[in-house]
C-alpha cells in the first residue's frame, strides 16, 4: 500500500514555522505581513475558499484587508481598486480571486497587480523568469509549489526522474511542468489532445494529476513505487451524503493507493497545502519589503 501523504499536517508545521516568523517580523519591524484578497461576486466555492484564507490569515498574525465587490462592478473600478492596493505600504500580498465575471479581462486585472504584490505568482514576468533557465520568479504559484513541497517533504528525489503532469492549465499544469523542469526532472505533460495517455502516464516516477476529469486516472496507468500528487477536486453524485455529493480527485485513489509509492488524498491532500503556500508567499514578500526599506 502507498504511503498516503497527509496535506494537512504537512500545512500544520509549515503553519507553524510561518507564524513563528511573523511573530520574528513583528517584534523587529513592528510590522506584520499584510494579504489583501479581492473578491467579485458571490460563487459559493470562491466564497467558501476565500474564507478559508481569511481564517487562516487571523491564526497566523497576518492582517488581512477584504475587498468584497458586486458582480456587476466594472472592469476600470476593479482596476482602481487594484492600483490602491498596490501603493498600500500594509499590503504586502494581492490576490484576485479567479474566474472573475465574463465581463472582466482576466489577462488585463493580473498584469495590473504589482509584481511585489503578486503573491498568486500569476503576473507574466513571474511565470516568464519561472520558465527561464537560471532566473528566479519573486513568486511561485500556490498549487504548484504545494506540489513540490509535499514531494520534498515526504523525501521523494525529483533529480533524473521521469515526471508527468496531467493537464496544462496556467494555474496548476504549465506552471508544475516548469518547476519540475527546475528540479532537473524530465518531464512530459498529458492532455485532452493527447494520444494513449495511459502508457505515458505508466512510464512516470512521479505524476501530477491536474486535469479536472475525476477519477480519469485508474490503477492500472500507475507505475508501482510512483508518487502521485492528486490536485484535482470534482464533485460527483453520492446520495448517501448529506450534500448530495462527495469529493473525489482526478486518480482513482481506491486503486491507485494499491500500486503507487505515495500517494495524496482528496480532500486533504494538496488542498490544505495551498492556501498555506499562499500565505508563506505573502510572508516573503513582506519581508522583502521590510529589509528594502530598512
């Protein structure tokens, strides 16, 4: 049986070292790291994920500055709101929160957050230096790099591995393919327009599954040993819920546990790791700002 990657304890002690070192910063600046999280609209899943962050913040020390806008707002006001943001010396962090409504420019909002504040990692310079050889992103994404923590953390060796990443999204899959590609793994990406992704998929040490097709991935497309990271959260019938539906990932967890060396569950696996790597970005800009103005 796979060893299964436990994502909350894993943003437990890394909540922990981060709250450690707010209580550090503010101690020596008197300052504490600010996120500020703008929400247009009321979808319930970006209002249930954006309270997640807002709670999250509280318990760390980190202040948190809630822009709740109407759906209907327009795509220049949203802008303002943006730009007032980006000169508030508190606000160390700017997060918009995605998909935005059909009548806003999604490119257009992210290329308007400072590059300081980018803390979702988003901004084309970020994601340009990302891709670049020897060049250092100011932020990484959060779900990628909540990929590449809990393979670290659980000692899986990336080096001269085969890695696959399934899905190719700016979100999650292009940005995993890059940071894979950094820690010197060779990798492949799988999607919608790929051929036999199955005997790709069994060829790699390490597979992250980012393609939002639930349960796509069975057993059998595993290779024994492999680590796989499960980013995807569908929602699929089950009547014996209270809901009405249950969570399940883009692998088939109940098989693929039996063949694979690692294995993350869904939910608590790479879930719980996001919302953290988002505060530990906020963290590093806030103390990249501290130590300039210092």
């Amino acid at each position: 049986m796979a060893t299964v990657i436990d994502g909350k304890a894993v943003a437990q002690t890394i909540r922990s070292e981060i709250a450690e070192e707010v209580r550090a910063l503010s101690q020596k600046y008197g300052k504490v790291p600010g996120l500020a999280v703008v929400i247009v609209g009321n979808r319930k899943d970006s209002q249930s994920y954006v309270g997640m962050k807002r709670k999250a913040c509280a318990e760390l020390g980190i202040k948190s500055f809630d822009i709740d806008l109407p759906e209907q707002v327009s795509e220049s006001d949203l802008i303002k709101q943006v730009h007032q943001l980006n000169v508030n010396p508190d606000v160390h962090g700017i997060l918009v929160q995605l998909p935005l409504p059909k009548h806003i420019n999604e490119e257009k909002i992210l290329s308007e957050i400072s590059l300081e504040k980018d803390v979702d990692g988003f901004h084309p310079l970020n994601i340009g230096k990302l891709a670049m050889k020897d060049r250092d992103p100011l932020f990484l994404p959060c779900t990628p790099k909540a990929c590449m923590e809990l393979l670290s953390r659980s000692g899986v060796s990336i080096k001269g591995k085969k890695a696959v990443v399934v899905g190719r999204s700016n979100i999650v899959g292009l940005p995993a393919s890059l940071l894979l590609l950094k820690a010197d793994a060779t990798v492949t990406i799988v999607h919608s327009r790929t051929t036999q992704p199955e005997s790709i998929i069994r060829e790699a040490d390490i597979v992250i599954a980012a393609a939002g097709q639930p349960m796509m991935i069975k057993g059998s497309w595993i290779k024994p040993g492999a680590a796989v990271i499960d980013v995807g959260t569908n929602a699929v019938d089950d009547p014996t819920k209270k809901s009405g539906y249950r969570l399940v990932g883009d692998v088939d967890f109940e098989e693929a546990s039996k063949v694979a060396g690692w294995i993350t569950p869904v939910p608590g696996g790479v879930g719980p790791m996001t919302v953290t790597m988002l505060l530990h970005n906020t963290l590093e800009g806030a103390k990249r700002c501290f130590e300039k103005n210092h």
